[in-house]
C-alpha cells in the first residue's frame, strides 16, 4: 500500500518532478495525490496536470485572515487524506491549525545546514560568512522558520569562485536527491520523533 502524499508548491517545481518521477517506480513506495499552491499559472501546476494529478489552488488574499486560509488549506489538504505533505518551494508560512492537523507529518526542505542560516537566504548568507560546507536540510516542520527537527542532511562543499547562483543552483541538485530518497524511506519505514531526534521506522 503505497503513502499519500500532497505536495505544496509555489513555483517551477523541480523537486516536485522528482518526487513525481521517483513516484512512477511502485517499489518508491508513495504516491502523490494531489498538488497544491498559493498561487496560479506556475510550472509546479502544469506539472502535476501533465503527470495527471489532481491540483487546486488557495490564495492568501482569497480569504479573510491568515487564520481563515490556514483553516481553508487544513481542509482541502485534509479531503486527500496525505500520509505526508511535502512543502516543496512552497513560500506560504502554514499556520497552527495545518501544523495540529498532519503533526509530526509535515517536512519541508532548507538550502543551508539547520541550524545555521535559517530564513530566505541561506546560500548567500553561507557563502557571506565563509564557511567551506553548506548543504542542504531535511525537516520535519514547526512553528518556528526552519526549526523543525532534522530528518536528514547533505553537505556541499563552497567553492573558491562561488557567487550565490552556482553554491545555490548544488545546493538545489543535492537537495533534490536527498528529498527523493527520504521521502521514500518515511513512505516505506515511517518515522519516529523523541526529543528532537528523528529516526526511521514505525514506534
């Protein structure tokens, strides 16, 4: 029996494309169930249309408080019955009642090493400092801006002639694959969360 999985997105969508082809194989052991965004006419949409996945969409500025749109995702995302959402570029902070309902489901990524460099710009805030790592996190989502305890993380050496596009643009192809494959282990093993520490497999 293959996990569900709903999918956020609020632009291209490459890492959605991974998880829809990594999907494809029945041994991945999840399927995607839906698709949604906050916004209309991206590439993540008309990918998950093309793939034949059902897609909706819930603005912000459609509702009549932050509370009421997270209220308004928390049941359309709910209605698909996800085993797992993944927040995949998804620019949309979810709100309490999102994170109460899918609790300890919820996983989105951060192009930085958590903890260091949370926030927007985490590739060129890395490569301000000087480090000579960074990488790409795996979180399970919380209330706080990429706090979540970690469920993986892959590094990625800064190179001497870096500027912010190429560290961020390995960044993002490592990201990708470290997605791919842990959102097929939670799908496969399921996950256990004790005192910020997160390990695979069913309690």
């Amino acid at each position: 029996m293959s996990a569900r999985i709903v999918v956020l997105v609020s632009g291209s969508g490459t890492n959605l494309q991974a998880l829809i082809d990594a999907s494809a194989n029945p041994s991945y052991g999840a399927r995607i169930v839906a698709v949604g965004a906050d916004r209309d006419g991206i590439e993540g949409l008309a990918r998950a249309e093309r793939a034949g996945i059902p897609t909706f969409v819930r603005k912000v500025g459609q509702s009549s408080s932050r509370e009421h749109w997270d209220l308004t995702l928390t049941d359309t995302v709910a209605a698909f019955e996800p085993d797992l959402v993944v927040l995949a570029g998804f620019m949309k902070l979810v709100g309490p009642k999102f994170l109460t309902r899918f609790a300890d489901r919820v996983v989105n990524t951060h192009p930085a090493l958590c903890p260091s460099f949370p926030g927007t710009n985490g590739p060129g805030d890395a490569l301000a400092y000087g480090v000579k790592v960074t990488g790409a996190t795996l979180f399970v989502v919380d209330a706080g801006i990429d706090t979540g305890p970690i469920i993986a993380q892959t590094v990625v050496p800064v190179e001497d002639d870096d500027d912010v596009a190429t560290l961020h643009e390995r960044i993002k192809v490592a990201e990708r694959a470290m997605l791919v494959e842990n959102v097929g282990r939670m799908a496969r093993e399921g996950l256990t969360i004790a005192d910020r520490r997160v390990r695979f497999g069913r309690p």
